[in-house]
C-alpha cells in the first residue's frame, strides 16, 4: 500500500480500519482448494448436458414468482389493489410466507386486464415468469440427466472427458496432441472445442478470494479546513458552512464551504521499507502554498516550512507522524480537530489521490 506520493493527496479518518490485513490460513485454503476440486465433475456433468440438451431447472419458490408477477405488473402499470399483495410485504422469511387465496390470480388478472397484447390471457402472464420448480422436482431432474449421461447417450462425451483428463497430465502440449490426432477433421471442431471446454475445468485452479482491505472515504471523514477559516483542520465539517445570523436568530448557511485540504511532498522527501514523508505544502486553492505545521499541537497552515511529516504503512492504514516514531508526536483527532499528540496512541489514517479508486 505504501509509496512515496509525487502528486497532490488528501488525507481522510478511518478509525475502523482493521489492525492487520485478514489473510487466510492454510486449513482454510485447504478446504476452498478440496471445494474446487469437489466440484469439477459438477462442471464436467454440466458441459455434457449441453451438448445432450439436458436443461436441469433451478428451484424457483411460489413467493418468488409472485414477487416476480408483482415486478412485472408494477412496469406495466397495472392496478394491482393493496391488500391483495399485502401478505407479499409481510415477511422477509420465505419459509414463514404464506401466500393469502387469490395473491397469485389477482396479479395475473391486474396484468391481463392492462390492455397488452402480449398479455391476453393467464397463460401468456405465466410464460413471462419462471414455473415454480420444488427442491425435489430439480433433484430429480437432476437424477434423471445423470442417468442419462452414464448411458448410451453420454458415452462418446464421457470418453473424451476420460481422454482429456489422461491426457491433461502430461501438459497443454500432450492434450493438444491428442485433439490433433484424435479429431483431425474439419468437421469435427465442435468434439475439439468440448475437449477444451473440458480441460479448462480440468486444469482450472480455485480462486481464492481477495481479502485486501479497501478504505471507504466518507464526506465527515475527509479533512477540511474547519470554521470558515484557513487555520484550523479537522473531520466532522459540513460541506456547506452556517453562522449564526443574530437578526433572524438562527443558524444560515454562509454559501462558502468547508475546503477540502490537498497536499503534497514538496521538500525533504524520502522513502524506505514502505514508510515515507517530507515536507508537506498545501496545493488546493485555501491556503495554497503555505506548508503543513504545528507548534502547539494543532494542525494549522503556515508560510514557513514545518517540520516534515512521517507515513508509517500499516497495511490497512497508515500512522501519520510529526518528526518520526522516536522523537515525534502521533497524529490523533481530538473534539472533531487534528493534532499532534506525544506519547498518544496514533490515530488511523487513509489518502486518496487522482490514482485512488
């Protein structure tokens, strides 16, 4: 994460940062690597049942095709009463749902009743939206399509799967060679093209997931010029300023808002093990040109250069630092404000600049 940023950056709180980077361990790798590898004839099984067009359906509730009847009747514009969908609305539970008499044929006849020709009986409305499939209904189709695939029917895809497999042990060279010799005609591209399709499951390794933690800037976590004014720095600032109007007794919006603060390394910049820093001036239009500093603590633009800042890399964030670790203060928000606290424990610290997404 860390590097040395040679362009203008801002900086943004982010004390939910975790301490450390999640990485898995090798139990867990082990068991996502023996799910891959569980499920390769799963896939296998599945090229088969294309080219035998097996279609095997997916488990589709009787809630989620009311749910889908209500979508589609809702982009028609169809009037559809309340109460008779209200039972629709009444659970997130799918198990507990029970659909009240009439929910299902009141939708139809709403999407009928539009006046669209595509619709010009119940029949047409249910074509539009998947049938209900049970659990048991797709486990048997499921079953019957794996009978067929041990079968006569499946024997000449099972054996160039058992090819490919034997074959895939010896590299890409050797499968290559046994497609150029075993399918050599023209005609048979679509038994050399199964035989790809196959080896890419074959050889396929699992993918692991990323588990690189991805700040999240937000508007109250950015750091901007607080106040209305160019000294102070801090979080928790409106984008839209106010002040307090003694004539009307209340609190208007000024039309300004608060800046946000851009910097950049522009003296004393150095880089080792990930850390960085330097110098840091002020690029945006508030405070241009005035350096990063503070005597007292508080964080504030001045016209001479300060001290340098230090960016220790802590993988999830970083630690921003006045001076360095052994002689320096720790940057901390304190009451919404930044500021440079000795012996405090380091607040947590993320930058964005025009490479960041």
């Amino acid at each position: 994460m860390g590097y040395l940023r040679k362009t203008s950056f801002l900086i943004f709180h982010d004390p939910g940062a975790p301490a450390e980077e999640k990485t898995l361990t090798k139990e867990e790798i082990a068991e996502i690597e023996a799910a891959h590898e569980a499920g390769k004839q799963d896939r296998v099984d599945a090229l088969i049942r294309g080219k035998l067009g097996i279609g095997i359906p997916q488990v589709y509730t009787e809630r989620q095709q009311v749910e889908a009847l209500y979508e589609l009747a809702v982009s028609k514009e169809a009037k559809v009463p309340r109460e008779a969908v209200e039972d629709l609305f009444a659970s997130d539970d799918d198990e507990a749902w029970v659909p009240q008499p009439g929910t299902r044929e009141a939708l139809i006849t709403a999407l009928v009743d539009t006046g669209n020709s595509r619709f010009v009986g119940p029949a047409e409305v249910l074509r539009a939206v998947p049938p209900i499939v049970t659990e048991a209904e797709a486990a048997a189709a499921k079953e019957s399509a794996a009978a067929r695939i041990a079968g006569p029917d499946g024997a000449r895809w099972r054996a160039i799967v058992q090819a490919t497999q034997d074959a895939s042990t010896g590299g890409e060279n050797a499968f290559k060679e046994y497609l150029r010799t075993t399918f050599p005609d023209t005609g048979q591209k679509d038994l050399r093209d199964f035989g790809w399709d196959v080896y890419g499951v074959v050889t396929s390794k699992a993918k692991l997931p990323d588990l690189t933690y991805r700040p999240s800037r937000s508007s109250e976590a950015t750091v901007r010029f607080r106040d209305g004014g160019t000294d102070r720095l801090g979080i928790n600032s409106s984008i839209g300023e106010t002040r307090w109007d003694s004539d009307k007794q209340a609190v208007v919006a000024t039309g300004q808002s608060a800046a946000t603060l851009w910097v950049k390394v522009a003296d004393g910049a150095w880089s080792k093990d990930g850390n960085w820093g330097g110098r840091l001036q002020i690029t945006c239009a508030t405070a241009k040109g005035q350096w990063i500093d503070s005597s007292d603590g508080w964080v504030r633009p001045q016209s001479a250069k300060g001290d340098p800042v230090s960016f220790y890399d802590m993988g999830p964030y970083y630690e921003i630092w006045q001076g360095d670790r052994d002689s320096g203060r720790p940057l901390i928000v304190q009451d919404g404000y930044l500021r440079f606290v000795k012996g405090a424990t380091p607040g947590k610290f993320n930058l964005q600049d025009a490479t960041w997404d």
